[in-house]
C-alpha cells in the first residue's frame, strides 16, 4: 500500500472507532432479545426501486433477519426512483395489515401523507438507506452522514492533488441521502480552493439516464479532472464508459459509493483507484431488526433505547440531529481499491 493508501487505511480506522463509539454497539444477549420478537408479523420493505442491484441487496438482508425473527418480508416498490412510484406500495402494507414498513424514501417529504396513513392504522415506519422527513419514525443509515460526504470530497482530492474541475453525478435529484451527502461535500470543498464543482447531474439510479447525462458532462467540461458519483448505479456505469474510453483518464478521475462485486473489474484494469461503501446487506439486516423490533412494541423508537440486530449486536438509538430524526448509523464505510476489493462478497 503506498502512503496515499495507508492515510485513507489509517482515516477509516480513525472512523471505526470513534462511529463505532457513538454507537456502543458490543452485546452478548443477542439470542434473549431476538427471542423476545414476536413473530409471524409482516413487514414490507418498499426500496427506492426493485431494480438498483444495491437495493436489491439490502432487502434480502432485510430477509435474513425477518426469516431469523419468523416474520414475512414483502418487497414491493415501482421501477423508476419517485415518490409516486412508492404510494402504491404503502397502500398495499395497510391493505395487507403489514405491522411495519422499511422504506428508502424518493423524496423526503411527498411520501409522508401515505405514511402517515400508515402510522394511523397502527404500521410502524422505519426508513434506510434515503431518510424522511415526517415525524416518529426511526432512520436506519448506512453510516454517517457527514463522513460519507466528507470522505467523498478527501478520497477526490487526494487522487487529483487537489486540483481541477470536479462534477457530481448523482442519482434521483430529490433522494434524500444523496442531497444529505452532496451538502457536506460542498461543505468539505471549502478545504480545497483549487477543486472547482462546475455541476451536479441526475441519472435517477437509471443505467440509461445515468449514461446520458454522464456524456453530457464530458462534453461540456472537456477538462473535467474528477467525478464524485455517489450512487452505485452512476459509479457502475460511469466506470463503464471510461473503461471504453480511455483517454479520458490521462485527466479523469472517477470515485464514489459502488459494490466491490460491480466494481472490482474496474478496480483491477486500473479504470477506477478507490470507491467506498458498506455493506448493504447488512443495512436491511440491521433495518429488519429494527423494524420486527419496533413491531414487537419492545422499543418505541426513541433516542437512547437499545435493541438487539441478531448476528450484528446491540444498537442504541441516536438522538435526532441535523435535519434526521432518531436514528441508527449501521457503522463506517470502507474505501476499496486494488488491494482489498476482492475480499467482499456484495
Ligand atoms: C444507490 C442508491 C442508494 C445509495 C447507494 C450508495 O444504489 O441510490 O440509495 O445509498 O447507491
């Protein structure tokens, strides 16, 4: 590893601890508090969308625990990343007497009048991955918010000598984890006055839509030096496009969120150095938890209650903080590259 990777090594260990701190997980009663679930309750898990390979993931973490705890998972979203896409579904949990929904929300405010309906027909709401804004639910995330978007900024500036024109190509324009990660970039560039972001594209977790406003980017900023995507649907198919087009990366440099299984081919032939991300599957493992637990009236939600996530600990709730309300951040992301990216499973 050379020093540029071993600073990122040492700033990830940095985060480990200080994350996993906050979160003071460590447990040893993980088979008393899951048996205390009641089961056979249904839970729908609603994704942005039931085609992103990343959501796709998650949910079957989220079926793992629901499997362990003898709940019944339904998946169930529309196909593009909208609000509207997702009502149906909400309709179908109430329909279905679901006990709680597990949503990543589209937008983080249109969604809340069918949530709500939800909530008054007795549904637990918990969302992952893309937060909401409407009151009394718990917010499982990923990993910090402030350190995905910093580290974002740091990873970028660290492989183009903090310099150049940089652009975000991001998924749907209202997701709500994205716009949360984007602002701390924004927040971070502060640190680096020579990297310039000229713009902030949309491809909507969509390959073709992701595709075409990746190529309009190029061609209007010809010496565009980097390229933050924080999506694994934008990072996959931008790294894609490079990999065919070479040239671009005598001044290009593209990094962001992607899965090391859709990635690692682009890591080995050198089209992309570093990316990041956690594990999803554990996402909706932790959220199915969450959810099964809430259900089970264990927990209200809450900050400072504790709950057990089966194989992966204890986890205790966050108090609201910065525009997210309650809330429970999964742990720190891991930067891959070359020397590790075969090691992942997701
Ligand atoms: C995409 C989705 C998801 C995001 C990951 C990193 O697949 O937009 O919301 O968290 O990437």
């Amino acid at each position: 590893m050379n020093l540029r990777g071993s600073r990122l090594a040492l700033a990830a260990t940095t985060a480990v601890v200080s994350v996993a701190s906050l979160v003071a997980v460590a447990t040893n009663s993980a088979s008393a508090a899951s048996s205390r679930l009641k089961s056979g309750e249904t839970i729908y898990f609603i994704p942005k969308d039931t085609l992103n390979p990343y959501e796709v993931i998650a949910d079957a973490g989220g079926k793992t625990a629901l499997n362990a705890i003898g709940d019944k998972q339904v998946v169930s979203s529309g196909t593009a990343d909208t609000a509207a896409a997702q009502i149906p579904s909400i309709q179908a949990a109430i329909a279905a007497k679901a006990s709680a929904i597990v949503i990543a929300g589209n937008d983080p405010s249109a969604l809340c009048p069918s949530l709500a309906k939800a909530q008054a027909a007795g549904i637990k709401i918990v969302s992952f991955d893309s937060d909401v804004t409407c009151p009394n639910h718990l917010f499982i995330n990923q990993a910090n918010t402030r350190q995905i978007g910093t580290s974002e900024i740091d990873l970028l500036a660290s492989e183009i000598h903090s310099t150049g024109q940089i652009a975000i190509l991001s998924a749907a324009a209202t997701a709500t984890n994205q716009n949360a990660w984007i602002k701390y970039m924004k927040v971070e560039l502060k640190k680096y006055p020579k990297m310039k972001l000229v713009s902030t594209v949309y491809g909507n977790d969509d390959p073709a839509t992701s595709l075409t406003v990746l190529q309009g980017l190029l061609s209007a900023y010809p010496n565009l030096a980097g390229i933050i995507s924080p999506t694994t649907v934008g990072i996959s198919t931008a790294a894609q496009y490079l990999d065919t087009h070479k040239a671009l990366l005598k001044h290009l440099t593209l990094t962001g969120l992607g899965l090391p299984s859709q990635m690692k081919k682009y890591v080995l032939d050198g089209t992309v150095k570093a990316f990041e991300l956690w594990n999803p599957s554990n996402l909706g493992y932790l959220a199915g938890y969450a959810a099964a637990t809430l259900a089970s009236g264990t927990i209200t939600g809450k900050a400072g209650q504790s709950f057990t996530a089966g194989k992966l600990g204890a986890y205790k709730i966050l108090p609201a903080a910065a525009g997210t309300g309650p809330s429970v951040v999964l742990g720190p992301p891991t930067v891959f590259n070359k020397s590790n990216v075969l090691k992942f499973n997701f």
